[in-house]
C-alpha cells in the first residue's frame, strides 16, 4: 500500500455526520514546513472552540492537553516531523469548559501533487466513555449489519483494542467511523483488515506505525473484494 496525495481533508467528518449528531471524530492537517494546522469543525467542538473562533497551532494543541500526556504529544510531533512516519497516539484533552476528553488521534503522510512529504493529515476520535442512549438507537437502526457478522468484527475489535489499548466500545467506534468514512460497510472492512494485518511486520515498534496507516487504507482492499 502507498500513502495518498489526496488525504482525507479536515471537512470531510462533516459529511459523515448530520448536524447535532456524533461529533466525536474530526480531520486535521499539519504542514511541516510553516507549522501550520488546520482542525475540521468536528475537531474545534472537541476543543471547546466554534469553527473558525481560533487559529489552531502546536502551542495552543499542547495547551489543551492534559498535563500528564502534554510531553507525550509533543515528542510525537517532533517525532512526526523528523521522521515523517504515520503516527497514532492515545492521550487526554481538556475543552474550554474544563470537560476532560479521550482521544485517539491517527495520522498518515500527507503528500503533494509531486508525491513530495508535506506534512501529515488524519483524524481524532473521540472515544470518551459517554455513549448517549439515541446515538445507540441510530447505530441499531442504521447498521443492523453488524450483529450479522458480530464474529468478524469482533476480531476486528479485539486487533484494534491490542494496538490502541482502548475498549470493546471504542473500538467499535473507530471501526464505524471509517465505515462511515469510507462508505464501506462495516463487516467488509472488518474482514479486510484482519486479511491485511498478515501483511505487517512483527515487533511492537514497527506494527504500530503500520498498523495507523492500514486502518487509513485498508477500505480499498474492501472495495475490491466486494466489487
């Protein structure tokens, strides 16, 4: 698989998501050269920010996060920038209003027209442990799929929860976001991506930065085994 000069854009999440509904994953992009970050609308709201309110920077990023986790961040940006690897990481944000958030963010290479590294673009996901009673009654509603093939995508959870270290219900929820994402039903992504994590290699180091790229690519194998 090789990295897309067309990333996912940080407006992308808004066509997903219908207004007032699952605001818990937004876009971002981050060019190396001017240090420069765009945030999707999505992204601003997990910040406590409306759309266009602030202009996102690394400093005001670090500022957000929980100070336990902010030096984390910061060497993963600086890792980021040096190596120009994908990168995921886990930690905690703190909104305006002082709300504590857990968010897993993932990112792949962000190339130009030229196929030259620009920078970095991806998404976070919101997996705080809040999920309200209607957006539950949504998912059994909009995707009565997934309990047809609870087998598949529960191994597809469990790969997910050994690599972020998070629980059966967030990764349910990164699983749905790039179904929705991708507009690739969820069973066929799940099966793609536990066909695909045979081709990572072993050893921590490695299948983790692996690992965040396939979950950005992995919809394209689906689509063709479901054409």
């Amino acid at each position: 698989m090789t990295e897309s000069s067309e990333p996912p854009t940080p407006v992308a999440a808004e066509g997903v998501f219908a207004a007032g509904q699952r605001r818990y994953v937004g876009g971002f992009r981050f060019w190396y050269a001017d240090q420069r970050w765009e945030w999707s609308d999505e992204v601003a709201h997990m910040h406590g920010y409306e759309p266009g309110a602030v202009t996102p920077t690394t400093e005001l990023l670090l500022l957000h996060k929980h100070q336990d986790d902010r030096a984390q961040v910061a060497d993963i940006i600086t890792a980021a920038i040096q190596t120009g690897e994908s990168f995921s990481s886990r930690h905690r944000l703190i909104d305006t209003a002082g709300n504590e958030h857990q968010v897993i963010v993932v990112a792949d290479r962000l190339l130009d027209a030229a196929g030259t590294l620009v920078g970095t673009a991806g998404y976070y996901i919101d997996v705080t442990d809040t999920l309200a009673e209607q957006r539950q009654e949504i998912l059994d509603e909009e995707l009565p799929e997934i309990f047809e093939a609870r087998a598949v995508i529960e191994q597809a959870k469990g790969i997910l929860m050994y690599v972020y270290r998070i629980n059966s219900e967030q990764a349910f929820r990164v699983l749905q976001w790039r179904s929705q994402e991708t507009n690739v039903k969820l069973r066929a992504l799940a099966a793609a991506l536990i066909t695909e994590l045979d081709t990572l290699p072993m050893g921590p180091p490695a299948i983790r930065s692996r690992f965040d790229h396939l979950l950005l690519t992995v919809h394209e194998r689906a689509r063709v085994e479901n054409a």
